[in-house]
C-alpha cells in the first residue's frame, strides 16, 4: 500500500508542475515577451481563469504527503523551513502581482505589478528547482529523522550541504528553463499574431539550453549519485522514460516549427512529467535520502502510515481527485481557444 501512495505523491508533483508550471513560465517570459500594455494583458488573461486553480494541486500533494507518509513530511519541513517559506512567499506575491496590477489604470502602478509577477515566478521556478534538487541529492538526517540546513555553506554538496551548493543551482537553473520554454508555448498555444510568433520563436530558442540543461543535470545527478539509475537496470522497462524525455525534446521542436501549437505544448507537458516520474523512479523506495549515512534513508516503510489508514484514505482520496479532475475539465474546456481583448481593454495611462 506505501508503494501506491508513493507513485500517488508523485504523480501529483508531476500534475502541479505541468499545470502551475505553465502559468510560472509565463510569468518568467512576460516582460521578455510584451512589448506593450495590449500584450501583456493577453499574456495574464492566457493564465488567467486557470493559474490559482493550478496551485490547488501544490495543496493537494503536500496534503497527501502529510496524510500518507506524515514522517517525512514533518522531517523535510523542518530541514526546508527556509526555501519553503521563501517559496510560500513567493506564491503570495506572484498572486498579488496578477490580482493587483488591473485595480489602477496607471503606468507606474501596473508596471511595479508585473515586475512582481516576473520576478516572483522567476524565483520561484528557481526555488522549487533547489528543492526538488536537494531531495535528491539528499540531506544530512540525524539519528531522529530530522535535519536543518542552512541557505549555503561551501556551495558543495556532501556531509555539510546548504540549500544552494553547485548542484541545487544547476537543478535550479534547469528548472527556470524548463518553465520558461514551457510557458513561451503556451502562450503561443492561447495567442494570436504577434505575441503567438515571439512565443513560438523564444520557445524554439530557449529549447536548445534546455536540451543543453538536460544533459548537464543528468551528468551532475550520475556524479553525485552513482547509484541514481540502479532502478533502471534492475527494471529495464523504466527506460521508456528516458526515452520519452528524448522524444519530448524533439517534438517540441518539430511540432513548434510546425505551427502545431498544441502539440508543442503538450510535448512540453510530457517533458516535465517524463523527468520528474523518472526521477521517482531512481529514487523508489526512498523519499529522502541521506547525505550522511545510507542507513538514515527515510524509505517508504519507516515514514508510511498505517495500513488500515492508507487502505480507507485510498477510497477518499480517489473521491476527491475525480472531483477536482471534473472541475479542472469543465474550466479548461470553458476558457477553450485563444485569448483576446474586446475594444477599450488596453488602456494606457
């Protein structure tokens, strides 16, 4: 049962980043992007019915996290207090920037709004980067379970990591890639003319680093964890997703080049979910390793709840997550198509 609620955890991880994710890229692009106050209401009113539903599934996974397996949850609390808090943050004053800039029409009120919005997504991608990269690289758990790690140390990972150290900053500077080339789709996917074509031409752009990032974040990942693709070979069929991540790659560029908006977007989708469910896949069965000691490894079976508690929460959990994969349907099919502005809706001041 603690091996479904893990594939579970995962999968929502790999749902809010594919679906926030798109609405953090756009924010990471929309200064690079807009080249007046038409386009960047365009780009805010892409994301704009959908981005604080998309944070829902950031709740849901820590949710499920806290109900599943609570012990790691409280360990990683406590030892990510700092970047979590940060990225808490973050997330408020992303939301400010998006809620606030359209209360005043006037210049220096919506453009102090949209640096909130482009800065606070661009650290943001930033920072969840980090994070995801030190549950991998692993931190140093004591004897109890728990850990604290300061913002850096010497910026190298081992026995006395910080949060930043050579390693986290490339997974950092992965992710804020990744979601930049992820939103520049989907705003080409939902926008006409102009903006489609910056879009569509930054994507294609930024795509080449991003197949660049890849490459390096794996070698970094083999060299610290030598062990990381033990998974693959013990389960040959696992190497479907590297694959998929390959193939992910080249139809994003195929399919931009194309003009097939949507399929680039989606190839994108697949992207961040192939990499994110392959690194579940090295990691399984831990959930937080230790950078210390491996026998402090925080598995499944040490943090999972118990089995009566797992086995009914299953029922309720399958429950509510119909319940929201019905509302997420009826909205995206709702705000189907492109986005434009009726007459009057740019006003400039």
């Amino acid at each position: 049962m603690g091996d479904i609620w893990y594939w579970l955890v995962a999968l929502m991880l790999a749902a809010y980043v594919v679906l926030d994710g798109f609405d953090i890229g756009a924010g990471i692009i929309h200064l690079l992007l807009s080249k007046g106050e038409e386009d960047r209401q365009l780009i805010l009113r892409s994301i704009g019915p959908v981005w604080d539903g998309n944070e829902v599934w950031l709740i849901a996974m820590g949710g499920t996290l806290y109900f599943a397996f609570p012990f790691v949850y409280a360990s990683a609390l406590s030892g990510f207090y700092l970047p979590l808090m940060i990225v808490l943050w973050l997330l408020v004053l992303r939301g400010i920037g998006i809620e606030l800039r359209m209360h005043l029409a006037v210049r220096v009120w919506r453009e102090f709004f949209d640096g909130c919005f482009a800065i606070s997504s661009s650290l943001l991608a930033i920072f969840l980067g980090v994070i995801l990269a030190n549950v991998f690289r692993g931190a140093p758990i004591g004897n109890d379970g728990y850990f604290f790690l300061p913002l850096w140390t010497n910026f190298r990972p081992g026995t006395n990591p910080g949060i930043f150290d050579w390693y986290t900053l490339t997974g950092s500077l992965l992710a804020l890639v990744a979601l930049a080339v992820h939103g520049a789709f989907y705003v080409a996917f939902k926008t006409e003319d102009s903006l489609h074509d910056r879009a569509a031409k930054l994507g294609r752009r930024l795509l080449g680093v991003l197949v660049v990032m890849t490459l390096v974040g794996l070698a970094a990942t083999l060299g610290i964890r030598p062990s990381a693709p033990g998974n693959y070979f013990h389960h040959p069929v696992a190497f479907l997703i590297p694959l998929l991540v390959v193939a992910s790659l080249m139809g994003m560029l195929m399919f931009s080049r194309a003009g097939r908006d949507r399929e680039a977007f989606l190839s994108s989708c697949s992207y961040l979910a192939a990499v994110l469910i392959g690194a579940a896949v090295s990691l399984f069965p831990i959930l937080l390793p230790s950078s210390t000691d491996p026998t402090r490894d925080i598995t499944i079976s040490r943090a999972m709840s118990g089995s009566y508690a797992l086995s009914a929460g299953l029922i309720w959990w399958a429950i509510g997550i119909l319940c929201a994969i019905g509302y997420f349907v009826f909205v995206y099919r709702m705000f189907a198509g492109k986005v434009r502005l009726s007459s009057g809706d740019a006003s400039h001041d």
